[in-house]
C-alpha cells in the first residue's frame, strides 16, 4: 500500500487540501483556495447560502497549485479523505445536478421550522431519541424547502452535506455517513437507526436518503474520468468523511470520553468526546454520532458553537482596513497585544452570524459596550473582539460543567485564531484550562483519517503517534482572578 494520503477540508471560507506522508507522519504539501475568503450569499436577513460547485472549483484549484509547488506525484496518493462544513444542505436531481444553492451552516431560516418540529414530534421524544431539538439543522432546511419551495422539493433525487457532494463529484456515486446523519438530526441514537418521527414529521420519504458508507473504512472509487483529469491513479478510494468539528476534534487525537476539543475557525467550537447520550434539555448544546463511534463502544461529541469568532474577526480586518494596504491577521495580533486585560472596560457581544444554539436559537446581533470614543482605538477593539470570543465559548463550559463534562485540559490545532499568543492566553485563563496547541489542521487530520480508513495504519493509537504538541499554556491565578470579573460583567449585559 502506498504511504501517501490527500486530505480536503470544504470550509465556508476556503477550501484546504494536504498530502501527507503516512509513514513519517508528516505534510509535505498543503494548499489553500481562495487565499481571500469565499463569498457567503445572503439573499434575506438570516439567510446564508453557497454554490457547491465553488467548493469543488476551489478543490481543483488548490490541487493544481499544490502539484506545481511541490511536484507530487498525484497517482501515488493511496486514499483521500474529507472533512466538511456541517449541516448544509445540498439537493440533487436524479441527473446529479444542482436542484439549488447550498443552504448552509450559518443559515437561520429553518429556526421556525425546527421550533414546530419540536413541538409536534414532543420535547421529550425529541430529546430522548435524536438528543436535540431539530432546531436549525439540514432535516429542518430540507422541511423548509418542502414547505417554501415545493417545485424543487418534487425534483429531489438525494439530498447530501457538503462532504457527501464533494465525495458524489469525486466518485459520481452519492452517499453519505451515520455521523452526518446525526449531525442533520436524521438520526435514533436508541434504535442506531433513521429517525421515523423526525421522517414521519416532516414528510420525508427514505428513498432522498443516500446510501450510508462507514466514516473511516472503505467508501467509494474515484471515477476513471475525474482521476484522469486530477492525475490520480484508477481506484483511488475514499476511506474517510466527517463534518469539520467531530474532524478536528480526530486531528487532534479526541476519541474517548473526557478528551475536549476546540477550534476558532468562521465559527468557535468546544467538542467534548462522551460514551453517554448525553443532552440539553434546553438545547443549547448539540450531540452527534462522533467519527470513532461503532455498536458497543459508543462516542459521541458534545459540541458548543458560537457562530462569530472568526468571522467576527475578519469583520473586525475589514472595518479597520481603511488604506489600500489591508491590516493583516498578524498585524491584528500585534495590536491586541497593545491593549490591557479587559480592554479598558470595552465589551465586545461576538453574535453577528445568524441565530446562536447556545443563546437557544435567538438571533441576538452583534454589540459593542462601553465604547469610549476618548480611550479605546483599535488595539482595545481587537482585544475585546478576542476577550468576546472566549466569553462566548465559555458560556458552554458553564454548561458542561453543570452536565458533569470534565474539561480540564483542551486540546487546539495551531490555526485560525489559535495562532494568536493573547488569544491563547485569554482562552487558557477564562475557561480555567490546561490548552495544548498541536501542529495539524483540518486537512491533516482527513488524510490521517484516510490512511486509518485505508487500513496503513492498524489502529489510532499508531495513526496519531507522529502528533506534536507544540506548546501547553497553563492559567495564573491572577489572569484568572481579573477575567473572572471581567466574565461576569459580560453576562450581566449579555
């Protein structure tokens, strides 16, 4: 078997692709496409959509570019792996062809249709099979296009998430997985099986539901015409799929009960791993299927979205690039390492990204307080942009810690806002946690997936042998005493 992996991570911003060397547990090749982010379309308030054939325009592209820069030799690639933006939707025709643009994960306007699912189907059984509300999630957006658009919903061959539709353009086959099944809250975690209430309640019929394939282990062929034209060998299989959160949190070794994960991408994500079914009864958290999960060792994952951390941030970029020369993330950093702990009393409300799970689907909006056009400057919004992050994520270990979650120790790749040395240590000192920082991301982390899945590694104990952990931040008990304070105060305005 060869030694050689690719891992695609399809994100809201950009599309990443890497090939790894499974045998030294490295990255010898990684691209980023667009190197500015992707557009979001936002035809209504609250509304976010995505052509999905960007996604697959933005895979070609990167590809290409890594091929050229690196010189790789595509045919040698034994098994690909992706990861995907969660909870999109992505409808087909029988043809294969796009019924319409991606509603994806940021989208709001399924929150109503996920409130009247709620109710009919009952808190109870909702919480007690599927262990959420169907809230916003790709079972409520495909019950609003069956309400809103029924012309499309009648010419409905599949529908897919974003990974299943990246995998159908690789191989032409649709299929998906039990963890995006999960994640679309299409799944009984009591009967392992397709929710019939959640069917039943919206009018689904089960043949729109693709074929169901492992998330690690053999799923389908690449065609012989996209191999041609990628310069892959014939064959090439995917041997692993998963949503971007329960993939970071595999990139980072999280796979057993008491492991947290966190990520500052578009969104910011804690990922907690369980073996109970766990669930809030006031669904401010979400469990899903994790990618590890199998019938006797069950795994689930916590997880606790913010919507605006990243996308906050480049906000933030946007509003303060007022010369030709954009400021850079790095230059950012720079400047809200300039402002004191607290940011002089500005409080910075990150929840400008559509409706928030963790404020129980509210549409809250983003908000400034306390601004002092006599004091603060950049370096106070910027740091209080980073403080308001955190503060936001540490609403869910608030949570956690009521369920009985143990979060001692979490566990970041070094990306996104986890680049930023005062992000990290704003982050370390408000949850009151140990944060290691390794050196993977997304892309690694689905081609690690590809070789476990392809079977070159014989368990993960070996797939994550080659992990490095860079740097460990511990909390003072001084930071931890003043952000305290500062916490507070931020909830009492929240």
């Amino acid at each position: 078997m060869g030694r050689y992996f690719l891992g695609i991570d399809v994100g809201s911003s950009s599309v990443k692709t890497t090939v790894f060397d499974a045998e030294s547990g490295t990255t010898i090749g990684h691209a980023t496409h667009p190197q500015s982010e992707l557009s979001i379309d936002s035809l209504q308030p609250g509304w976010a959509e995505q052509h999905p054939e960007i996604w697959w325009d933005c895979f070609k592209v990167g590809l290409a570019d890594l091929r050229s820069r690196t010189d790789i030799d595509l045919r040698l690639i034994a098994g690909i792996g992706i990861a995907y933006q969660m909870h999109g939707l992505v409808l087909v025709d029988e043809d294969h062809q796009l019924l319409r643009d991606s509603i994806i994960w940021c989208d709001s306007r399924a929150v109503e249709t996920g409130e009247r699912a709620f109710e009919a189907i009952g808190h109870a059984k909702c919480l007690d099979t599927i262990l959420n509300s169907p809230g916003n999630f790709t079972a409520s957006k495909l019950g609003w296009v069956k309400a809103h658009e029924p012309d499309t919903y009648d010419r409905i061959h599949k529908f897919m998430l974003p990974g299943d539709y990246l995998a159908m353009k690789l191989s032409g086959e649709i299929t998906t997985t039990l963890g995006g099944l999960s994640e679309g809250m299409f799944w009984d975690f009591h009967g392992r099986r397709v929710s019939k209430e959640v069917m039943d309640h919206f009018g689904f019929d089960s043949s729109i539901i693709p074929e169901v394939v492992p998330s690690i282990g053999e799923q389908v062929s690449v065609s012989d015409s996209v191999a041609e034209e990628l310069g892959l060998s014939r064959g090439t299989k995917i041997t692993y799929r998963a949503g971007d959160q329960p993939n970071n949190a595999f990139s980072l070794g999280v796979l057993d009960p008491g492991q947290v994960a966190a990520t500052a991408g578009t969104s910011g994500v804690i990922y907690a791993v369980t073996d109970q079914q766990s669930r809030d009864e006031r669904s401010r958290i979400n469990t899903f299927l994790h990618v590890n999960d199998t019938p006797g060792k069950e795994r689930n994952g916590i997880l606790i979205c913010v919507n605006g951390a990243g996308s906050m941030y480049s906000w933030l970029r946007r509003m303060l690039s007022v010369s030709a020369a954009d400021l850079s993330f790095e230059d950012m950093n720079l400047l809200a390492e300039q402002a004191p702990v607290g940011s002089e009393g500005l409080l910075f409300y990150p929840f400008g990204n559509g409706a928030e799970r963790i404020l129980e689907g509210r549409l809250a909006g983003a908000d400034l307080r306390n601004l002092d056009f006599n004091i603060h400057g950049p370096s106070h919004l910027i740091r209080a942009g980073k403080e308001g992050i955190v503060f936001a994520l540490n609403l869910g270990f608030d949570i956690l810690t009521d369920m009985g979650v143990p979060c001692n120790t979490i566990k970041a790749g070094r990306a996104n806002l986890f680049l930023s040395k005062s992000f990290q240590e704003i982050f370390a000192n408000v949850t009151q946690t140990v944060l290691q920082i390794y050196d993977t991301d997304g892309a690694e982390g689905a081609a690690r997936g590809a070789a476990l899945g392809a079977g070159y590694y014989a368990d993960t104990d070996q797939a994550f042998d080659s992990l490095e952990l860079i740097e460990e931040i511990e909390p003072t008990p001084d930071l931890v005493n003043r952000y305290g304070e500062i916490y507070e105060s931020w909830k009492q305005n929240l």
